[in-house]
C-alpha cells in the first residue's frame, strides 16, 4: 500500500500542494507551462452550450474549474462572456492565472481564484452551471478521488455540466507499469522514472489512477447523463524516446456529464 494512499487528508493536500508548486516553478523556468485551452474541454464545452444556451446569455452563466493551472481554459471560457472561477493547490498556478486575466482585460468575468483542494470546493450547493477538470483528479488517492467527483455532483445546478480529461487505461504509461498497480486501488500506479528528468510529464508525477469506464456512474453518481468519451492518439517518435518508449499511446477519457 501507498504512502499517499495512507496518509492523513492534511498530509496528503500538503505533499500534493509541495508537488504541483515545483512542478509549475519547473514549467515556468523551462517556459513550458499550458497557455492554450484544452481541445478536449473547449469542444465538449461548445457542444453543450450550442443548442442550449445563446451566446448573448453567456453572461448569466458561472463555470469553475478545479485544477486551473495557469488558466488558459477559464481564459477561453471568460473570453465568450462567462463568468468564471477557479480552484487550485498550487499557489504559483494562480499567480499565473491572475496574470493571464490582466493581461488580456478579462478581470470583470473573473469570480474567484481560490487556494484549494479539489476535495472541499468553497461554492454552494447547486450554485454552479458548469465545472471543468483536466489531469486533476487522476492524481488523487481514492478517497479524495471519490470526494472530488462528490463535490462536482454536489456544486452543479440541476442541468449543469461536468467535463473531465482523465487518464484511460489504455495509456502506454500503464501497460509498461501496471505490474506496479495498487492491489487495493486498480489502475492506480505511483510512477516514476529515471528517463524523464522533470515533474511535468507523467511518468514522473507520482500517484496516477487510470480509468475504466464503468468508473464514471458510481464516482458521478446524481448526474442523469454520465457519457465518457475515448480519445486516443500517438506522439512523435522523437517525443516519445524522451518519455522512455519506442512508442507512447495517449489514452484519455473525455468524461461528459450533467446533472
């Protein structure tokens, strides 16, 4: 059993906040933190305000993001009329991101950039039209992983959205290291390297959960639509010997819910 699947909640928050701090503090010395939204988030997003919302009422609507990192998704969303807010651990990740919203003008759609965990969300009950999460959630122990997916349930309106990116099972990163899964956690691995010599990709950040499918109902449980969606592509050769693999397969789940 894991360290950071046995540690106190406290303990556990603390070594995930020191974790992802160095990791932006290393991004930003190398230039390479996130500064474009992701496709995976902004299209799902798209599809589901089309045919319910016109534009010119994006205004009344609230979206949150937990893991916002630098912000280039709020960014996005703030950037059509929305009202957004964002929660992250680190906070290095929301200097950026309140950097990001000077810089282009967009403070007056900006509700709040909390430091927090993605366990205790600081927003009312049903106060919420839309909550997104990239690559969050994955790296959380069980039993905030089940919290965080409760607190998503928990902060939607009824007929709010969920639009996660999260780890599938069909990564390469877990068919070269599943022989190291927690037996009481499957498709958690605690990954490491000796290839990779920062903490910005994944084989070196630690705790990693993959996803199965039939995951989604139970850990979204409340929502009356749970579609997860496969997205699957390969890297360049060139990148995938830096990572370690002759060839690396990105697997991902583009989780689709409302409630």
């Amino acid at each position: 059993m894991s360290e950071s699947s046995t540690a106190r909640p406290a303990d556990r928050a603390a070594a995930m906040q020191k974790t992802w701090d160095t990791s932006f503090q290393e991004q930003i010395a190398a230039a390479a933190y996130n500064t474009a939204p992701v496709e995976a988030l902004v299209r799902t997003v798209a599809h589901h305000l089309r045919p319910r919302v016109e534009p010119d009422a994006y205004g009344a609507l609230h979206y949150l993001e937990v893991g916002c990192g630098a912000g280039p998704n709020l960014v996005w969303l703030a950037e059509r009329g929305i009202k957004v807010s964002g929660v992250d651990i680190s906070p290095t990740a929301l200097e950026l991101a309140r950097r990001s919203f000077r810089q282009r003008g967009l403070e007056a759609r900006l509700g709040s950039l909390v430091h927090g965990s993605a366990t205790a969300l600081e927003f009312p009950d049903s106060s919420l039209d839309g909550v997104l999460e990239s690559c969050v959630f994955q790296h959380l122990a069980r039993d905030d992983r089940i919290k965080a997916f409760a607190e998503v349930v928990r902060v939607l309106k009824p007929g709010g959205v969920f639009v996660g990116h999260m780890l599938n099972r069909r990564h390469s990163t877990y068919g070269a290291q599943r022989d190291h899964e927690l037996p009481e956690d499957p498709g958690t691995i605690v990954l490491s390297s000796d290839k990779v010599g920062n903490k910005f990709h994944l084989e070196t950040i630690g705790l990693s959960h993959f996803f199965a499918r039939e995951e989604f109902s139970g850990l979204l449980a409340g929502c009356s639509v749970v579609d997860p969606c496969e997205v699957t592509y390969e890297l360049t050769r060139e990148e995938s010997r830096r990572r370690g693999y002759d060839r690396y397969f990105q697997a991902m789940w583009i989780v689709y819910a409302v409630r």
